[in-house]
C-alpha cells in the first residue's frame, strides 16, 4: 500500500532549518556570537530555499511537527497562496505561555547560568546539558509509554541515565541554547484570519507540551477561514508529544486533507 506521502506521485522538501542538521548553527564555530533568529526568519529562509533554490513557485502541501508545526501555521500566514492545503501537528496557534513557556524558560536559564557554558566559549559540553536532556526526555512522551519503558526503579534509572549519555554526541549546548529562544517571540494568533488554504491541525491528549487541557486550539481554529481541529484520544498507540512521529494514528486525517484539496 502506498504512503499518503507518496515519493512516486510528489516532490518532498525535508529541509534542515537555520540552527538545525546540516544548516548553519552555532556549533559551526561562532558559538555564542551566532546571530540570534527566530521561527519568522525561519520560515523566510524555508520560502528562500524552496523559491529561490528550488525554482518551486507553489506546494500541495505545507506539513510540519512540533517546531515544524508551528513553522506551519507562519507559513499559512506570511504566504497565504502559496499552498493547497496545511497540516500542522503537536503545535498550537498562539503564543508560547503558561507551562510551555515555563520549560523552555528552565532550559534557557539552565544554560546560561551554567559556569561551564562560559559564556559559550565552553570546551566541552556544560553539565547543564545533562539536566536539559533529562527534562526534554520528560516532556516529549507521556506516563503510560514511561511506565511500560521503565516499570521499575531501576529501569526508570537506566533509561534516562542511557538517554542522558547519548544525548551530548548528538547535541549542542549552544545549538539548544539557540533552538529554545528561537521560539520565544512566536505567536500567529493575531494573523489567523490571514490563512486561506484547507488547514487540519493534529494534537494529542497526552501531550504534555500542547495540552488540550487549556483550549487553545478549540477556540483559535475557528477563526481560520477553513480549518479544523483534532485532537487523538490517549491510547497505547499514542506517544505524548512524540506522537507526531506517529503516523499510524493521524494518516486518515492527512489522506482525509489531501483527497479534499485534490485538484485533477
């Protein structure tokens, strides 16, 4: 059976944002001298990339997960027309407030205040890394999937101690540091009206991160000319805010957007 994101029939565009992968980051060696950014400058490199580098002048479709989501909703926005249909998941559209804001602030002030990260200048990775991994480990699942990965104590210990030491070799301090401020200044609330293309936004109730819990999404989407709300049930297939990895729980609603936007 073929994939609703069918490689056959479309051209996908998984790029690595500024701060990100292979693109420009703090780590490359400016460190902390790298120039501040945001998900608005972000999302402009993305239109860059895809109009300028790619000669594409239009998209079937805009997709995103967490970040991604919520680089989603700004394309919605800053490039009304230049989309079929948008899909973004685990993201909400609003301001970061609330528990949200409160993490990525500890994750921030986690680092900067670190004597090892030394102003950025650090020559190995600052112990304060360790305690970011830890609470980023928290957040991005829910207590049932915890339980099952860890239902002793000291299960509990090994899984997070094996995920805290891996994590440095894939991670940056400045490079986190970065990626948590980027998002400090999102909000696409008040521009919501601005989105014209079928929009189908995908959470979930576990999700620690975006809780259903504080009706955000509920009461935004309707003022998106066509959008639409879902929010996936907590179950064993559901993974937290790591279930927009999860594609077997949200594929009908995507198939569900794409027959509907089908122009032929």
């Amino acid at each position: 059976m073929k994939s609703a994101l069918d490689a056959e029939k479309f051209y996908i565009i998984l790029p690595d944002d500024i701060g990100h992968g292979g693109s420009s980051k703090p780590s490359d060696g400016l460190h902390a001298k790298f120039s501040s950014y945001d998900y608005s400058d972000m999302v402009e490199a993305e239109h860059q990339f895809v109009t300028n580098g790619l000669k594409v002048n239009h998209l079937r479709l805009v997709l995103g997960t967490s970040m991604g989501g919520m680089h989603t909703w700004l394309w919605g926005e800053q490039y009304p027309d230049f989309m079929d249909a948008l899909m973004p998941l685990a993201s909400l559209p609003a301001e970061i407030s609330g528990r949200n804001r409160m993490w990525r602030k500890m994750v921030s002030d986690a680092i900067r205040s670190d004597p090892d990260w030394k102003n950025g200048e650090y020559a190995q990775q600052p112990y304060s890394l360790r305690w970011v991994s830890e609470l980023m480990f928290l957040m991005s699942s829910n207590p049932l999937v915890r339980y099952q990965e860890a239902p002793t104590a000291k299960q509990a210990d090994k899984i997070m101690d094996d995920y805290v030491k891996e994590f440095p070799s894939r991670h940056d301090a400045n490079d986190v540091l970065y990626a948590f401020e980027s998002s400090s200044n999102y909000n696409p609330g008040p521009k919501l009206e601005k989105i014209k293309a079928p929009l189908v936004a995908v959470n979930s109730a576990d999700d620690l991160i975006n809780p259903p819990d504080v009706g955000i999404l509920e009461r935004e989407i309707k003022r998106v000319p066509h959008g639409k709300a879902v929010v996936i049930p907590e179950s064993s297939e559901t993974r937290g805010h790591g279930t927009h990895t999860h594609a077997v729980v949200w594929k009908q609603y995507l198939e569900e957007l794409l027959n509907q936007t089908d122009k032929k």
